[in-house]
C-alpha cells in the first residue's frame, strides 16, 4: 500500500492506495487543523488519519506527499532526506502560502514513520520541460536569476494523469498527440502539451497567473498593484490578499464557487452573467493563443471539478470557435458521466474531451515507479 498525503494549512488530505493490482483505496480529509474543535497540529491529524484507514494493520510500501513548488532543483519525484527537505524548505519563498505546509506534512510523517521510504512529489516538475522563451519573464536577467523569478507552472501531477488518460481515451500514442488541457477548479490553469510534454501553461512564478479563478484574480496589468497601492492607499499585504482572496469570481459577484454562479446567472443575475462571460473569455483567450504555440492541434481537455462538471462552461469557452475544427455536441455535452469522453461531433478534426483527474493516483504511480514498487492500475 502507498500513503498520499495533501497537507495544506489547516487541512489533511489523505489517500491509501493499493500497489497491487487496482488503483482503488481509502481516501478522506481532515480539515480545521490548529482550529478551534480541529486537530491540534499536523502531528494530531496524521494520528487521526491513521486511525481511520488503520495503518497498524496496514504493511505499508511507501509514503507519498505532494510538494506545491520544487523550483528548478526538483523536476522529477524525490526520495526524502534531510538535504530534500533543506530544500523544499529553501524554496518557501516562491511559494510562501503552500511549501510550509507541505513541509508540516513531511515531516510529522517521517518522525511518524522513519521505517517508510517517503518521496516527494511536485506540482511544477511537469512544466520543468518549459522551452526558455515560454519560461522567462521579460526581467532583467542577472535580477531574476538571483530570485528565480521565471514561469514555473503547477497542477503538473493532474495535466500528468490526464494527458496519459486522454491518449488511452483516443487510443493513440501520447507522442503522438498535442493537447490543450484545461484544469478547471477553484484553482485553474491551461497547459499546452505536446507529446506528453509541457510546451506553455498559463500559471507563472504563482499559481496566481492565468485563468480566471474562484477568488484569484489571474492575469492582471503589473501597474494595478502599484495603483492600488498608490491610489487606493492599500499595503502590499492587502494588495495581495485581495488579488490572492477577494479576486476572480468572487470579486467579479461576490460567490468564488461556480455551480452558485451558475445558478444565479441561470436566474438572470447580471453580476453573475458578467463573472461567466470573463470567465469564459480568460478560457477561449487561452485555447487560441495555445493553438497558436503548438500549431497543430488533436484534443482539447477539460478536468477538475469545473471542467468536469458544467457542461455551460465548457460549451461557452469554445463557442465560436467552429472554423478551427473546435465543436461541442450539445447532448455528448449535457450527458452526465463520471467516465473520460468525447464531447465533440464525430466529424470535428480536433477532439474535445472530459476527462476527470486523480491527481492522489498518480502521485501514487510515480512513488511507485520511483522506488520501484509494482505500479498501481489507474481506477
């Protein structure tokens, strides 16, 4: 059995995944943790995590943490020691609200099991594939390699999955593919993927860049942060709590949630219409200037929890873009499925897809490949 963990702040995130031969197992979250009625500390919701999938009687074969931001060192899964963690821990700067935590996670789970190997698994090694002219910021150079400002990218273990899945789905070899990929959650981001391989995503140095999303604003002229600071009389903290917080969909209505969105604009709110109508802007701006980067262009994916499940999203972001063999049949659209599909019409030269992510399976994968353990069947 493989132990995923996902430690955020003040939550747990766990899943226990059998090697052999299926991708199934037991999965929950703990959340509140250092809150008032949550666990104490991570230390206590590991210990409560543990109990609920009964660890003692568990012959565990590897623990697996997801690591928001590995920078440039880490563009591949890690085996844990004290030189990995001085790293992660070296890397906070660039992701200051995640690789704390991340770190909180490790390390209650080495001192709570040392007798299990533990491997690192990062968000932004897919996009370490990233060609320099996608990746580099138009920065003085000697500056931004001092502070590793450059485009590193995330949600790389879900465009991982679903890019494999999605070759299975058309049943054609990966290397052969280019994809456009949409995760579409309360965090989102784009990926061009040509081959199995990152060529552009829309998530930068943060995963603040980008896509509209539930309370982050994405992509945003550099002077509105001066403006707001120098007009608006707002500290570099507020400005960054507002764009990181109170932004995106929730700044544009007030709901960061888009199933509340959609059924307000479904009822003829205006603030909500126009919170969809940006949203789905952002998205269609993305898959043009995608299309242009990889040339040719095979499938264009939806995933996450949005991705997967409004079907008005979906339809709405490649509206119009007919001439370039881009189409949505409207009933393949509206079905309800839980299963990767083809949504597009039989006669359509580029493939739109729904295919949902599992991002706690293929952490587990590639711990299991790592270490070479027997690798778990995706589910």
């Amino acid at each position: 059995m493989i132990l995923v963990l996902n430690s955020g702040s003040a939550t747990l995130k766990y899943r226990l995944v059998d090697s052999v031969p299926a991708g199934a197992g037991r999965t929950g979250t703990i959340a509140h943790i250092g809150e008032p009625g949550g666990p104490a500390d991570h230390a206590a919701a590991l210990a409560q995590a543990s109990a609920a999938l009964r660890l003692d009687e568990v012959a565990l074969a590897a623990i697996g943490h997801r690591v928001v931001h590995g920078g440039r060192r880490f563009t591949a899964p890690v085996r844990i020691d004290d030189d990995v963690v001085s790293g992660i821990r070296e890397l906070i700067p660039l992701a200051p609200l995640h690789n704390p935590a991340n770190l909180a996670g490790i390390e209650v789970a080495r001192a709570h099991r040392p007798d299990v190997p533990q491997v690192a698994v990062f968000d932004t090694a897919f996009h370490s594939t990233l060609p320099e002219p996608a990746a580099r910021y138009a920065l003085d150079v000697a500056l931004a390699d001092r502070l590793g400002v450059r485009r590193y990218g995330f949600h790389g273990t879900s465009y991982r999955y679903v890019a494999g899945r999605t070759a299975e789905l058309l049943s054609r070899p990966l290397e052969t593919l280019n994809m456009i990929v949409l995760h579409l959650g309360n965090g989102a981001s784009a990926a061009a993927v040509a081959g199995g391989r990152s060529v552009d995503t829309s998530m930068g140095l943060s995963p603040l860049a980008g896509l509209v999303m539930g309370t982050r604003c994405g992509d945003l002229d550099p002077a509105v942060a001066g403006h707001l600071h120098r007009t608006g009389g707002l500290g570099l903290g507020e400005v960054e709590d507002l764009l990181w917080h109170h932004s995106g969909l929730a700044g544009l209505c007030g709901d960061n949630d888009m199933r509340a969105v959609l059924r307000r604009r479904a009822a003829g709110d205006a603030a909500a219409r126009l919170a969809f109508d940006v949203y789905c802007h952002r998205l269609r701006t993305y898959v043009g200037a995608y299309h242009a980067v990889l040339g040719r262009l095979d499938a264009v994916v939806f995933t996450a929890g949005v991705g997967e499940h409004a079907p008005d999203v979906r339809a709405a972001a490649l509206a119009g873009l007919e001439h370039w063999g881009i189409a949505v049949d409207a009933g393949r659209n509206a079905a309800a499925a839980t299963v990767p599909r083809v949504i597009s019409p039989d006669h359509t030269p580029v493939r739109v897809c729904v295919v949902p992510t599992d991002e706690e399976y293929e952490i587990a994968r590639q711990v299991a490949e790592l270490l070479q353990l027997p690798v778990p069947a995706a589910g």
